[in-house]
C-alpha cells in the first residue's frame, strides 16, 4: 500500500544516509559503471535495429540491477535521503555527505567504464572508432554544443528536461518498494525508466558516461560546455524532479498514514475524536 512504501522511502533515506563515505563511494561507482553498461547496450540496440524504441525498452536493465542490489545512484537519493532530514533521523551533513559521495562514486563508474569502453570501440587506440562510436559522438555534442547553441533557451532547456527524467526515475526506485517479490520489484522499477529514456530526458549520471565517452570518441566538446551546458544544470533539474516532484510529495500525503497505522488502536481513536475514549 502507499502508506507502507512511504514508510520504506524514509526507513531508506535513513539507512542511506549512515553509510560510511567509503560505503557510499564503492556502490556508486557499481551504479555508475552499470548505468554506462546500460547505456551501451541502448546503443547497440537501437544501430541494430534502427529503431530507437528498442533500446529504450531494454535500458532499464542496468537500473534494475542497481534497485535490486541497494546501491548508491544519486539521482535515486535525491528522493529518499533528504526526507531522513526531515523526519529527524539524519543530520543535514549526513544527507549531504551522502549525495556528495554517491555524485563523486557515480562519476568515477560512468567516466571509468567510458575510457573501457572507448578503448574497446578503438582497438586501444590503433583503429578508427567503430560500432556504437558515431552514436555516441553524435548524443554527446546534441546534449553540449546542442545547448549551447540556443544559449539561455538551451539551459533552461536541459534542465527542465532533466526534471522530468527524474521525476520519473525515483518513480521508479519508489515503485521498486512496491514489493518483496525480485520479478516484482523489476517490472515495476522497469516502466518508468523505458519511459524517460525513450522520450530523451536527461539523467546526470546517463551523461557522466555518454559524454565523457563521446568526447575520447572524437565530439569536439571541452570540458568547460560538458559541466556549464549539461551536467550542472541537469544535475540541478534532477534534484527539482527527484526531491520536490516525487519524494516530498508522496512522503507528504503518505507517510502521516504509515505513522496512524504504527500507533496504538485507542490513541488513533482519541486523535479521530479530539477526546479520550474510555477503556
């Protein structure tokens, strides 16, 4: 029930929010490195079939695997561990240490996996890129240079678009909580996930691999448009879909729900009545 999931959404942004830094670091990078694999494999899918719904129909995979395994995705954390805040059981350092580090984890997987990748895609360096390498040069400049030719309008741009991805993938994460059940636990976290990528919404941690990754491939992005034209503005618009479109909202007309049904049945009787009921 939503009340229940809603207790579990605070029970996990507490419990994300103790992890020791070094905890934090390692699953972000899993997390990272697998949203890359997942991304790749979009690719792949979408030049083999030259229909780009396909790849977004087995993107999820990689998202999946981070919600079943409990690792550190930062745009996930985004819903889950600022309500431990709120609800007092994390301290404001504690839930800004954990999205430091899972940023920092997710980062070092995505960019890490991209250099693989790219040496993959080059033969080590001794070949002219090939597969999936177009594709992913092309993205790269489409999401930098792309904004960056609309200037205001392309920031403004990313990052509504990146609120709408968000919004969506902790509808995901959230809906993972829906049930015990793993085959469960996967086609719920899987429908809103395919629902973003198909539509080019844009994650954060999706681009610390896809732009990296075009920009050893050959798109002639610098460093300087990767950060000022996508990954700021879109980590911030990730923060707005995540925390105030999804968490906040359900954690607000839910959570007050799984706390009347923890209390004791006279208590609940005497709140309803604004009297006491007599034993």
């Amino acid at each position: 029930m939503p009340a229940e999931v809603a207790r579990k959404m605070v029970i996990a942004g507490s419990g994300k929010a103790q992890l020791r830094p070094s905890e934090v670091l390692v699953r972000g990078i899993l997390s990272g490195a697998l949203l890359g694999v997942s991304t790749s494999l979009a690719l792949t899918a979408t030049l083999q079939t030259q229909k780009p719904i396909v790849g977004a129909l087995i993107f999820p995979v990689g998202f999946v695997m981070i919600v079943v395994l409990g690792l550190e995705l930062v745009t996930g954390n985004f819903a889950l561990v600022p309500l431990a805040r709120i609800q007092g059981t994390a301290t404001t350092a504690e839930v800004l240490g954990n999205l430091v580090w899972a940023f920092a984890g997710n980062l070092l997987g995505s960019v890490g996996y991209a250099v693989l990748l790219s040496l993959v895609l080059t033969g080590f360096g001794h070949q002219s890129a090939t597969g999936i390498a177009p594709l992913i040069v092309s993205a790269a400049e489409a999401k930098t240079l792309g904004y960056a030719g609309l200037g205001a309008t392309g920031l403004a741009t990313s990052f509504v678009k990146a609120i709408l991805c968000n919004w969506l993938v902790c509808f995901g994460v959230i809906m993972g909580m829906t049930s015990s059940s793993t085959l469960s636990k996967i086609a719920a976290a899987w429908l809103p996930i395919f629902m973003f990528f198909a539509q080019g919404f844009e994650h954060s941690v999706v681009n610390m691999f896809l732009i990296p990754a075009g920009m050893m491939l050959g798109a002639k992005v610098s460093l300087a448009q990767w950060w000022l034209w996508n990954q700021i503005p879109v980590t911030l618009g990730n923060v707005v879909g995540g925390f105030l479109l999804t968490g906040l909202p359900l954690y607000y007309t839910y959570y007050r729900q799984a706390e009347i049904k923890t209390m004791e049945p006279q208590v609940v009787a005497e709140q309803a009545v604004g009297q006491e009921v007599p034993a």
